[in-house]
C-alpha cells in the first residue's frame, strides 16, 4: 500500500468576522486592537442582569454572505446558547445557533487544476466571538475581553475537498466571495477569518467516511495547507500500522509542522445547546431577502464570463481582475469609452499590477481615476501616441496625477504620423546605416529593427512605428529595384 | 397620622397638599425600620442615609414648583436581585456577597426618574429560587404577621417589608410564583404582569423565559399606581413587548357588572387546604354579588405544569449562573489547584444547597441524550398550558384560584423536604408557564390567624381587568380587622 491508494475526505467550518462597526449585542466598537478591555461594557463581559440586544445589521450581512454563496435563506430562524466554561467566555455560553441557521444548502463552485469542481455549504450561522487570554509569565493568565461579541459567521462545508490544493483555492475564492459581498475584511492577521478543518482518509473506492480528526483554529491559508497534508500522512500511517484513528480534536504546531491531539471524543464538551430565552427569533421576511440579495454586486464568476464574453479579454486576465471586486469595478469603469477592452485589462495587469502590492491590489489603490486609464488608452488607439511613449505617459500620470493628454501636450510627445516628415527622416536613416540595409536586403529579416530603432531615436520615440515600419519596407524594397 | 400605615396614594395627596414632607415620610420609614427590622430582617442591605438625602432633594424640588414624578418621596424597598448602580446587589449569595453593579436595572431607572425613595435591597431566597426565604445566604426573614413562620418566597423579604410597613412598596419577581406566593403568605397585594411588560434589563437572572419583575403593595390601587411607573417597552430587553401601555389607574374603578370569572376544579383539589378553598370561593361569590358571573370550568393540563416548571426554569438557571465562575467578579475560592478546581471549589463554597440542586438538575435535563426526554418534552407541555389558558380565555376574562396549597409554614418546617416545598408552587407556576398576568390578595384569615391569598388570572395584557376585579373585591370585602403581630 502507498499513500497514493488513500482518498483524503476534508470539511470545514470557516469563521468570518462581520464588518459591523458595533458588536452584536450591544454598541461597544469592533475595532481590533486597543488596550485590553477597552471595547467592552456590562453587556459583552456579561454582568450580572444584562441581556443581549441583537444587531440588525449581524442578520443582514450573514443572509447577504449566504445570498452570495447561493444557501438558501430560513425565514424563521433563531439563536440557541453553546454552554461551556472557560475564562474568556465571560458568560459561560456562546450565543450562537443550532437547528435553524440563517443560511443553509449553498455551493461554491471551485477551479483546480483546469478541474471544475462544486463545494456545498452545508450551513451559515451567526454567533459572537470569545474574548482573548494572555498568558504572561509570573502574573498567570489574564483576559481581555475587546473581542467578547464582535459578530461572526461561521459557514460549515460538506466534506467535498480532495486536496490541500482543493482547500487552498476554496479559501481564496471564499475570502472573495466575502470581499465581493461587502461582509467582512477578511484579515487574516486580525483573526477575521480562520478555519477549523475535519479530516479523514479512506481507501480510494470506499464509500462510507473515516474517523476524522479536527484541527481547530488555522488563521492563515498556508497554515491549513501544511497541517491538511501533514495530518493526512499521519493518519495513513496509522491505518497502515495496523492501527485506528482516534477521534479527536488536534492541533496545528508551526514551528514543529505537526498535529498535536488536544483532546479525545470522551474528552469533548457536551455543550447542551438550547434555544436562548433572551433573544426572539429572527423573522426575515421573502421581501427583505430579496431586497438583500439586491444589494449584493456582481459575483466573481459571473464577472469573469461577462469580461470573456462581452470585452474579448481572455478568462485568465479576466479571473486576475475579478480577484479583487475594487480592481473589477475599476476595470468596467475604465472600459465604458474604449472599444478595445483587452487593451485595458493589458494595462492593469501588467503596469497597473507591478506597482502594487496584494493589499493594494485588494483595494484598487490607483492614484488615479478610471477615466485617466480611458483616456490614456484612447490617445494610443486613436493613434496620438504609441505604446511605447504610453507607457512614459503611464509613468508620469501615476507619479503627477497629471491627465495623460496634458502631459502629451506639455512634452510634445505626439506621435508623428506625417508621411512627408517620415519621408525625410527615412532617407537619412538609410543613407547612414548601409550595413544594416544590406542585411536586411540579404533577407536578414530582423534587421528592420535597428532601423526603426534609429528612426524613433531620431524622433525621441514619437514615430508612428507602424508607419516607419512601412515606410522602411517601402524605401528599402525600391532600392533594391 | 400614622404615615406608615398610608398606601402610596393617600401619601401623595398629603404630599401634594403639602400636609407632609417626603423627609417625613422617609424618617417615619427610618424609624420604622430601627423598631422593627431586627424581628423581621426583611432588608440586606439599608440605604437609609442616601434615602434622607433624596428626599431633601425631592422636597426641594417640589418647594421650587418644580414638576415631580408620579411617585416623588415615596419610600420603597426592591429585591436584591435588581441591579443598583453603586449599591450591593447580592442576590441573597455568597457568590455576589460583594457584588456592586455599575449599571441600573430599567426598573430602577423607572422609579428613580418618578421619584421613589430607596429605602434597601430586600432579602429573598438564594438567586430567586425558593419558596421560603430558608434559602438567603445572610439571613432568614419572619412573617410579620408570625415571627415563627416563613414570609414565603422567593420575594419574601419584599412582602414581609410591606406587611410590617417597612416600605410604601416594593419590588419582587416573579418565576414561579416568587411574588404572589409570598402576597399570599403576608396579606399584601403582588402582582407578576404579563411577560414582557416590565423589562428585564438589570434583573438578575433566573430562568429568563418565566421572570418577570412585578410590585408588592398595600392595596390595589397602589398597584395600578406602580405599574404605571415600571411598565413599558424598553429597547435593551429583546422579550420586552413593543406597545402603547394604557394606564391602569384610570379604569380601575369600572364596573364589573357581566364579567365571567371561571373556577378551574383542578385548583381546588384535595392537595389544598380546606380553609383556602372556602375563602376563595367567598371571593367568587361575592363578585357573583357585584355582578359577575361565575361558572366552574375543567384545566386538564394543570397537573402538567409543575414538573415542567421545573424542568424549564432549572434548565435556564443552569446557564444563567454558570458565568460565577470566580473569574470575573463575585466570590472566588482561596485555594484552587488550576482553572477546574478553580470553577469547582469557587462554585461550590458560593452556591447554597438550592441553587446547585437546581443547576444540577437543569444540567441533567440539557445534556445531550436526554434534552428530548427532559427539556424538548416540557417545551411542547408548555405550549398545551398556553393553548389552554387561551381556550379558557376566549369565554372568560378572569380565572379565579387560591394562590397557594397551605398559608404561611413554620421555619423549618419544609426546609429539608424539596418536593414539599415545591408543590408550595402548585397554584402559581401555570401563569408563569404561559406567560399570563395575575395577581393575589389578601381574602381571609385561617385559623392560626394567617392571611390566605385569592389569585385573579387574566390574558396577556390585560392586567386592567385584573385591576378593576381586585379594586372592586376589595372596597367590599369583609375582613376580620386583624394586623400583623410586629
């Protein structure tokens, strides 16, 4: 037996913070940081007497995620308490929910390896975020409750994944769908999204699931990655030494790259979850969910399909763009006066592209307006500049802010396109370059370029190249006559 | 003038006419209290000092022509359940022995922006739970009526304070049954509204679906004066009912004439004294007099209601306290090996007996393989109770019931029997289950000279006709002129 006679099976449930400015059950702020127990009032550390107070705007985020990854939306939906101890949950129970969920029976359709493949959301629910410990030597533990209540959902796979490689595209198109709909900054670093992954291993033909193990808490995509491919040789190994997997939960340890177990099935909490007698369901009527799913732009990979079909770009630019919904609604806002669109998508990608950084990308920070990418590459189709001298003017827009065809204008950088002007500079460049005219007339094709390259230094670049292209042919061909 | 005799309304037109002070009436209250608080021990914690001061305020105020709320220089006490912003709030626990909120309960806000003087935090039984006041971690509160027997419970320390003119008023809740049973064991009128009348912001939690704050008071109309005060949606408390509340003085005085008041049999079954029976169906005659009519209807489902009740409200608790934990706030162990040992030992020096029955009991009905059997089951009996008090309501406005098995008992006397001191709750947690307004009064003596409770059960929100029924009882009772022995 070898690892390749093993499928790996892989769910998971993915926390997202919601992008509220207030918590979810009182006003305190949900910015991050700030000095520990700072954001929080009687409500979300739980006094004695308080009650919750849910947040409107937690309800109409959590059914727009849920609009956006096609789930269903349950018009009587309710909030139930997960009871446990422990010191950053000042309550003792999170408020989250149990049989009815906001959102459920959803898909996210996933590409890997030119392979399409559908991952079903099996649920999407609302619940509030614990508080934090930290442990500094000699004074024990201490607890910051900031984080008590800041919104989150967490959206619950179907064991569909395959791979590692599966998980990792899911996450990314995930983090997407989340930025596309407006719900949540997806910070990995601020923990605004992270995931728990249950993971088991069958042979391959084998229909019935595995014991799986659980990896709680993986706050970066290559986190997951590493700990989906080092977890599933474990557990092959195990099953190959004759032996069971132990149903538990497990750990990801970075700086050793192993799973470490947590706890055991026997070990796990009975969180005996029933309906919270302090909040009343929520009631979302057919109207109100349409009137969200109205609110919601565009997705991904509808966009894509649009640019293919409709702007003529290829479907892989087109996925480069819609990666990010800030860069996508640049690109359609830059293309409304152009006829040639790919010329567009050209410029993102590769200028646009090389001066950012992924965060920038993320948010389309361009110094400059659609319009002066519309304009610039107008000058260039209509002729008034060439590509070369468009990519100085690029330069310059981005460095000034300055319009494109005010820089043209103040540096003279027009493109010469008179025939006669042309004319003359052509003989000049024939006349003092024989070599390379007889090289080119000896059927060394590429020597053309030299020749071109001495007319558009003679014209400091503004040389309409394709007519010095011709006119070169043109002058050489007769003599040669 | 005995001023601490007067109901809250008489005290308000003397107020008014400018015939007293509210410093009068808080130093009458003050003396009262020095004379008989120590036989009685109805308070936990006394805010005397700041009570004089407030009324100084208040009568400055009024000097000044200044506009006053509806219970200016009124003098009242409320269960140490309510949070107070800068006064202990215990609960009657170990647990929250030092507990000082930061925050006001709504009610508090409520009466503090009418007026009302506080007077302390009254005694109640451990968290609410209790039938007796045996459960108060401090002390235990007599009846003022028999210095040997219990006030009743949970919100003892809240009726026996104005049976022994303690307070003008006070404020109790009510789970089960933790406001009308001890009405009924003091002679005073309680009232639990509908649920989601009063907000529960800043009440402690029991067993959040069944509390509900409600007043103790010396007379009917002084209820309808309180409610007036406490009622009203309030945005912080999700249960709360979103409505126009009507005010509950104005027709208090109404007629009574066609009312329908039904006698459900199950309440007059042989588990309750005989002489509680008599009185209340005394009652249902006179109002027949007063022209009512009365007709004896069946309440299957009555019997169901008890162990539902307390396989609901333990559940809740057991979630409801799990947060004292000695993490936070609140009592926390000395000695602890780590974080486990940490919540065991702090839990179980903090919690009395009761209380951890319950949270075990709760505990048990919530875990996983038994929540269908235990908790799902009581659910669905809850809804049977609400459907059926709704069928009785379609053809009548009150339901007439003793508010209670037996009068006041001996301390001591249940303490140590549990299901004993359960079925005290027999007559009172049905409202509670559907979520209904009722109110019990005083109707009688027994033989041992104890006051004997009548409850009057109405719809959801419409405690006016409660309030019209009870006023109009009350100006025609006939009573034996008894008071209590403090």
């Amino acid at each position: 037996m070898s690892y390749s006679d093993y499928e790996v099976v892989i769910g998971l449930e993915v926390h997202s913070e919601l992008k509220t400015k207030t918590k979810i059950f009182c006003s305190c702020t949900t910015e991050f940081g700030g000095e520990p127990n700072t954001h929080c009032c009687p409500i979300c550390t739980g006094m004695p007497g308080t009650l919750p107070k849910l947040n409107e705007k937690v309800v109409e985020y959590a059914i727009k995620a849920g609009l956006a990854m096609d789930c269903n939306i349950n018009e009587f939906s309710k909030q139930d308490r997960k009871n446990y101890f422990y010191p950053d949950l000042p309550k003792a129970y999170q408020v989250s929910q149990y049989d009815l969920p906001l959102c459920y029976e959803g898909e996210i359709e996933i590409e890997v390896n030119g392979e399409m493949k559908k991952i079903r959301i099996n649920r999407i629910h609302i619940e509030e975020d614990a508080g934090k410990l930290i442990h500094e030597s000699g004074e024990g533990s201490i607890v910051d409750y900031n984080r008590c209540g800041v919104p989150l959902i967490e959206i619950v796979t179907e064991p569909d994944f395959r791979s590692s490689e599966d998980v990792r595209v899911f996450l990314e198109k995930l983090r997407t769908i989340l930025l596309y709909a407006d719900v949540s900054d997806c910070k990995m670093n601020e923990g605004s999204l992270r995931c728990d992954v249950n993971l088991s291993i069958r042979k391959k033909g084998e229909t019935e699931l595995g014991t799986r193990t659980e990896m709680k808490n993986m706050n970066s995509f290559n986190y997951a990655v590493k700990a989906i491919q080092y977890e599933a040789k474990r557990q092959i190994k195990v099953i190959e030494n004759g032996d069971k997997v132990i149903q538990e939960t497990r750990r990801w340890d970075e700086s050793k790259g192993i799973t470490v177990s947590m706890r055991s099935k026997e070990e796990a909490h009975d969180y005996r979850y029933f309906p919270e007698p302090d909040l009343m369901p929520i009631i979302t009527s057919k109207e109100r969910i349409e009137e969200i799913r109205s609110s919601l732009p565009e997705m991904p990979d509808s966009r894509v399909r649009r640019y293919v079909d409709e702007y003529k770009i290829t479907e892989y630019d087109a996925r480069l763009i819609a990666a990010s919904r800030n860069m996508a609604d640049y690109f359609e806002k830059a293309v409304i006066d152009v006829k040639n669109k790919k010329a567009v998508a050209n410029w993102i990608i590769t200028e646009i592209y090389s001066r950012l950084d992924e965060e920038q990308k993320e948010q389309a920070k361009i110094p400059f307006e659609p319009a002066v990418l519309t304009e610039l590459v107008n000058l260039i189709e209509d002729g008034t500049i060439s590509n070369s001298i468009g990519k100085k003017v690029f330069a310059e827009c981005w460095e000034t802010g300055k319009r494109p065809g005010e820089i043209v204008e103040e540096k003279g950088l027009k493109q010469i396109s008179d025939d006669g002007q042309l004319q003359s500079l052509v003989k000049e460049v024939i006349d003092a370059n024989p070599k390379a005219v007889n090289d080119y007339l000896s059927g060394k094709q590429a020597a053309i370029g030299a020749l071109v390259g001495q007319m558009m230094k003679a014209t400091k670049g503004k040389a309409n190249p394709k007519m010095v292209n011709e006119l070169l042919r043109e002058a050489i061909g007769k003599l040669n006559n | 003038m005995d001023l601490i005799k007067m109901t809250a309304h008489e005290l308000k037109d003397k107020l008014e006419s400018k015939e007293i002070s509210s410093v009068d009436i808080t130093k009458s209250y003050i003396d009262r209290i020095d004379k008989v608080e120590s036989s009685v021990n109805a308070y936990i914690t006394l805010t005397t000092t700041q009570a004089l001061a407030r009324a100084e305020e208040i009568d400055d105020k009024r000097a000044k022509g200044e506009t006053l709320g509806s219970l200016a220089g009124i003098t009242i006490g409320i269960k140490d359940n309510m949070c107070t912003k800068g006064i202990k709030t215990t609960c009657a626990s170990k647990m929250l022995e030092d507990f000082v909120p930061p925050y006001n309960a709504t009610v508090i806000d409520k009466l503090n922006n009418e007026g009302a003087v506080l007077l302390g935090k009254l005694n109640m039984d451990e968290f609410a739970m209790g039938s007796s006041n045996e459960n108060s971690y401090f002390h235990k509160t007599m009846n003022p009526w028999d210095l040997t027997r219990v006030p009743g419970g949970s919100s003892g320390g809240s009726a026996a304070a104005v049976a022994a003119n303690e307070a003008v008023f006070t404020l109790g809740s009510d789970t089960g049954g933790s406001i009308r049973q001890p009405a009924h064991y003091c002679g005073v009128v309680g009232m639990k509204p509908t649920y989601g009348t009063v907000s529960r912001y800043g009440l402690v939690a029991f067993a959040s679906s069944l509390d509900q704050i409600g007043p103790l008071t010396k007379d009917v109309e002084d209820m309808a004066l309180v409610l007036n005060a406490i009622t009203g949606y309030d945005k912080l408390d999700s249960s709360s009912y979103n409505k126009k509340y009507e005010d509950f003085s104005e027709n208090l005085k109404k007629d009574i004439k066609g009312k329908k008041v039904a006698l459900p049999k199950e309440y007059f079954s042989d588990g309750i004294q005989p002489e509680i029976k008599e009185k209340v169906i005394d009652v249902a005659k006179k109002l027949e007099e007063l022209g009512a009519i009365v007709e004896e209807v069946s309440m299957n489902m009555t019997d169901l209601a008890l162990p539902a009740y307390y396989l609901i409200s333990s559940a809740e608790a057991s979630s409801n306290l799990a947060r004292y934990d000695g993490v936070k706030y609140g009592y926390r162990a000395k000695n602890y090996d780590n974080l486990v040992d940490l919540y065991k030992q702090t839990r179980d020096e903090g919690f009395g007996k009761e209380v951890k029955r319950r949270i075990m009991l709760g505990t048990y009905a919530l875990s996983s393989g038994y929540y269908d059997a235990y908790y799902k089951k009581a659910q669905q009996v809850r809804t049977l109770i609400k459907n059926e008090f709704d069928k009785v309501f379609e053809k009548y406005d009150i339901i007439l019931t003793p508010t209670g098995p037996s009068t006041a008992f001996k301390i001591g006397e249940k303490i140590n029997n549990p299901i004993e001191m359960y079925m005290n709750d027999i007559c009172t947690v049905p409202i509670n289950i559907a979520g209904v307004p009722a109110l019990s009064m005083n109707c009688g003596f027994d033989s041992n000279n104890m006051p004997i409770g009548v409850q009057f059960i109405s719809k959801a929100f419409n405690e006016s006709t409660i309030l019209q029924m009870a006023y109009a009882y009350e100006q025609n009772r006939d009573l034996p002129n008894i008071t209590p022995q403090i």
